[in-house]
C-alpha cells in the first residue's frame, strides 16, 4: 500500500533535508545501512518519554503491542496482512526461528537444505551448525564468479528429500534479483520449504509475498528501509503458521504470556515466533524509517533505483571497469559491484573525501569490488561526483598512500 505524496523530480531538495547525513558528504551506501529520517530522534524521544512518564506501565498503553503494530505497518509495504510478520533483532535469528519449526524429534525422510555459495555468509553458517546439530545435509551450489545462479540450477537441485530451499531474494555482493516464486513454486511440489533471505530487497524492488508463494521470508529495516539496527523480522505464509511450533521460543510466543506456564501453548499470528523482550527502541526507529519511505513509494524508489545504477554501470564502463552487478533491469536490485583497480585503496581515498561506499573482499579467486548502492535521496550530481573522485584519485597516485588490504568494519 502506497500514501506517498512526494515527487522525486520535483521534491528532491526537500526530501533530501529528512537525511541529515546527506549535508556531511556523499551517501552512496544505503546497500549497507540506510541514511537516518531527522524524524528518527523524534521516534526516539516517544520511547524515552514514555519510559520516563509511565515507567513500567508503558508495557500496556504501548509497548507490547509494538512489534505487532511494527510488523502490520511492513505487511502493508510488502504484499502481506495484518500479524504475519514478526519483528525480530537479526536475520540470523530469524534463520534460527524458521529452521527449528523443523526440528523434529523423530527421524524425517527429508534432510537435505539446498542454498547457494552466494548466499550470505552468517546465513550458511548458521544453517550448517543447525544441520550438525540435526544430522541434516546442506548442499552448496557455487556461484563460481557468476553474479547470479541460474534459477533452473536451483530447481535441479530440489529433490524429494529436500527439506528447505534456503536462498536469496537478492544477492548481497552482486545484486542480482532471484526468481523466488518459481523456486517456491516447484519446491512445494517436491515438499520442500522455501526460506528466502530477503534483507537486500524491501525498499529499493517490489516485495509482494503473498502472491510469492514463499514459505518463510526473512527481511530487515536496516538497509534500503532507513530503520536502523535491530529491525529484522520474519514472515511466515498464513496457511503454514497455526502448522508449525519453532522451537527457538520464549514467553512472548506464549498464547498466556503472564500466567508463566512452564508448558508451551503457543499462540497465534505474528508472536507465535517470537522469543523474548524484543528491543523496543529500534521498533520505533524502524516506524520512522516506514515514514519516509511511504511518502515516496516503492514504485518511484525502484523506477529512480533503475536509472541511478544503469548510470553507475554506463559510466564504469566508459573507465573500462567491469561489472559484477546484471546490466539487465529486472534482474538488478539497489546496489552496483565494481571491479576497479585498487578498490581497497581507492575506498580509503573516497572515505577521506567524505563520500561513502562499500568495499568487499574477492573470495576464491573473484576480483575485490567497490559497491555503490544509491537511494531515492540521491541524485545524479553525486554519482557522477563519485566517478570524477575515482578519476583523480587513479590519475594523481593518491592510492599508492595506502596498503593494498587491511581488515577494518565497514
């Protein structure tokens, strides 16, 4: 559902004020963590007021009601119905959550997860310690440099003993866009669930998830939605929620939460998969960030999306820098992998300039990339600003001032 009311052509300067980062230097890395609304510390001084008026109290005239509220606001953005989606703090846990409805305690047929070399990391991880600890098979399909994997690859790959298809919407290094409703299609003829790991994707591309057909959808507020840290949440298909009882739980998931009851009677809707307390500040952070981004609408955001990383791509090119990113529309999400010449290098020179990307390690022979992931409060000028800075920074020697790789956070 779109109430937008600003016009990215004409409102642009006003839209841009909303983003205080955007007046420190240049922003070109909503890929990794979206600029903060200035309405973000009004959102924020609800909760301390509340918290300093109402002490405990702000449990019943708020609070626990909140991450239902948070999730309503996401179904409506996202193809989705009131309590189907539940707030949670990360997307691994949102991947713990989903697997252990699966945790059976007698022996299954079907034990076999199927995911992708390109699948982020902490994701793989944490699904293959969950399969040591279930005696479960995960099977890797590599990507082997390619910036996508085939969606026939996948389908080949679901067998009548797989248990999850546990891929990405969008993935991370390469923005490529997978074809996850007729992945979820094909593994629900094989019995499989569907676990998509979406974090890349509300924000910048359309999400319609009911009419995806996934089984599980695992998304965050962090990135392209402006909701800050600590704004992950879970969606579960209606039709297998009342089905399935996750047995990483707490008292929230209770259906009496305050009797205290040591015996599990899980109730329904979206806090049938919860755990604990949830962390109520970055709920209200992620409202604010729901905000701003309904007033433009997904519709503006993916049609300014598109043009902002085809220029991107048209002018590496003209550098002769490849592209580890689809130069095709449909299958390219918010953010452009470049291959440039000391990339490491170039990216401490750019952090000096006050313009922020994201650089990312090669893995298994694959070239380092620089990745520039634009939003709709960016404009034109500071791509092409981004590319004159490159320039210089290449044709003056400047890169040479640092080593060729470092270990830092960014």
């Amino acid at each position: 559902m779109e109430d937008n009311y600003y016009d990215l052509k004409t409102d642009i300067h006003k839209i841009r004020s909303n983003f205080p980062v955007l007046t420190r230097g240049i922003y070109l890395i909503s890929n990794s963590l979206g600029a903060v609304p200035s309405g973000t510390r009004d959102r924020l001084n609800e909760f301390m007021q509340k918290w300093e008026t109402e002490g405990v109290a702000a449990w019943s005239t708020e609070w626990w009601d909140l991450a239902r509220e948070t999730g309503n606001k996401l179904a409506d953005f996202l193809g989705a119905s009131d309590d189907e989606i539940t707030m949670m703090t990360n997307a691994t846990l949102c991947h713990w959550v989903a697997l252990s409805t699966q945790f059976k305690k007698k022996k299954q047929n079907k034990k076999r997860i199927v995911m992708t070399s390109m699948d982020f990391p902490s994701i793989i991880n944490a699904a293959t310690k969950i399969a040591e600890f279930m005696d479960w098979t995960v099977d890797i399909i590599e990507g082997k440099g390619h910036v996508g994997i085939d969606t026939e690859q996948i389908i080949d790959r679901i067998k009548d003993d797989t248990l999850f298809v546990a891929t990405s919407h969008v993935y991370f290094k390469s923005a490529y866009i997978q074809d996850i409703r007729t992945i979820a299609a094909y593994a629900r003829e094989k019995g499989a669930y569907t676990l998509i790991d979406g974090y890349h994707a509300p924000g910048v591309i359309p999400v319609e998830l009911h009419s995806s057909g996934v089984d599980f959808y695992v998304g965050g507020c962090l990135k392209w939605l402006c909701g800050g840290p600590g704004t992950a949440f879970l969606y579960v298909r209606p039709e297998l929620s009342s089905q399935v009882q996750p047995k990483l739980t707490g008292w929230f998931a209770h259906s009496s939460p305050f009797s205290f009851s040591l015996d599990m009677d899980y109730t329904k809707g979206s806090y049938r998969f919860m755990s604990g307390t949830p962390p109520i500040p970055c709920l209200y952070t992620a409202l604010a960030g729901l905000e701003e981004i309904n007033k433009v609408g997904i519709s503006q955001i993916r049609d300014k999306s598109i043009q902002m990383t085809g220029t991107i791509i048209k002018m590496a090119k003209k550098r002769g820098f490849t592209s580890f990113t689809p130069e095709n529309n449909t299958l390219r999400a918010g953010a452009v992998s470049l291959n440039i010449p000391f990339a490491f290098q170039i990216k401490q020179c750019l952090d000096r300039r006050k313009i922020q990307v994201d650089f990312r390690k090669g893995e298994n022979n694959e070239a380092d990339v620089i990745r520039i992931g634009p939003h709709f409060y960016n404009t034109e000028d500071e791509i092409k600003d981004f590319f004159s800075a490159v320039d210089e920074i290449l044709s003056s020697g400047e890169y040479r001032k640092y080593p060729e790789y470092f270990s830092s956070v960014t």
